[in-house]
C-alpha cells in the first residue's frame, strides 16, 4: 500500500519534469529561430555591426566556392561587406522558410534553414539552404560556424 501511495505521488513529479524539459527545448528553439531572424533582418539592412553580434571568434564560413575562418569582427564586418555587395540584383529581404533544429549538445545546436530572397515586387529571386552551428557562450547562443548547402532537386517518386 506504501509504494502505490508513493507511486501516486511521484508520477505527478515525474511527468511534470518530462514536459518540463521537452517545454525548456521547444523554448530554447523559438528562441534560436528567433535569433536567425534577427541575423537575417540585420543582413537585409547591411547593419554589419549588428550581424556581428550574432557571432563568436573564430567563426568558420563555408560558401562552397569560399571557405574562410574569421577571427575577429573585423574580419567578420569585412567578409560581410564583400557577401553583401555580391548578393542578387534587387535583393530586398529574405523570410525562412522552413528550419530544422537539430541538437548536438545541450549548450550546441545546428539549424539547417532554407530560405528565400526577395526583390522589391515581393518576387523571390533566390532559394537557398545553411547550416548554422550555435553554441553557447556567456549564457547566450552565437554562431561560429556558417555553411552554404546546395539545394537537393527533388525526387520523382
């Protein structure tokens, strides 16, 4: 009779502790897509101080035909300025499409996103796909790893 009342007890504990953690998770990958938006808005509007904020050093960057490590946020601000001015003619904004969080750790995480851009006629004028490696650092996630991913053609089933 003990270890039925006992186990009426700690069941409620439990289950609770579960959701707990599955709510803590769910909020930490709001919270990273979040901050990929904001990476994004920053971006759009060339705030390279501002995009630099979302990151740690040394930071690696694979755009397929140029991969480079940056130390420093000055050579962050510097890789920005060349990948800004060699962005599609007419680049207006870019929206997420779709995100997939994967978690490697509970202090590293990867956001695979694909992504439109878009020119003034709210027309998409590029799709694209990256690989963001998050980590946490001082309590906070910042990016130090950043890869371009060709897009898959799709299968014909």
């Amino acid at each position: 009779m003990k270890k039925i009342l006992l186990l009426f007890l700690l069941a409620p504990l439990l289950a609770f502790s579960q959701s707990a953690k599955k709510k803590n998770k769910f909020n930490a990958e709001v919270v990273l897509n979040d901050k990929w938006q904001e990476y994004s808005k920053a971006f759009e509007y060339s705030d390279y101080e501002k995009v630099s904020s979302f990151f740690t050093y040394p930071a690696t960057m694979n755009f397929i035909e140029k991969p480079m490590i940056v130390n420093n946020k000055e050579e962050l601000i510097k890789a920005y300025k060349e990948i800004r001015s060699n962005v599609q003619d007419g680049y207006l904004y870019s929206l997420m499409d779709k995100s997939k969080v994967i978690w490697i750790s509970k202090s590293l995480v990867m956001i695979d996103a694909t992504y439109s851009r878009y020119n003034s006629n709210y027309e998409r004028i590029f799709k694209g796909r990256g690989v963001y490696m998050y980590k946490k650092v001082d309590n906070e996630w910042k990016i130090f790893s950043i890869s371009a991913v060709p897009l898959g053609k799709k299968r014909k089933d």
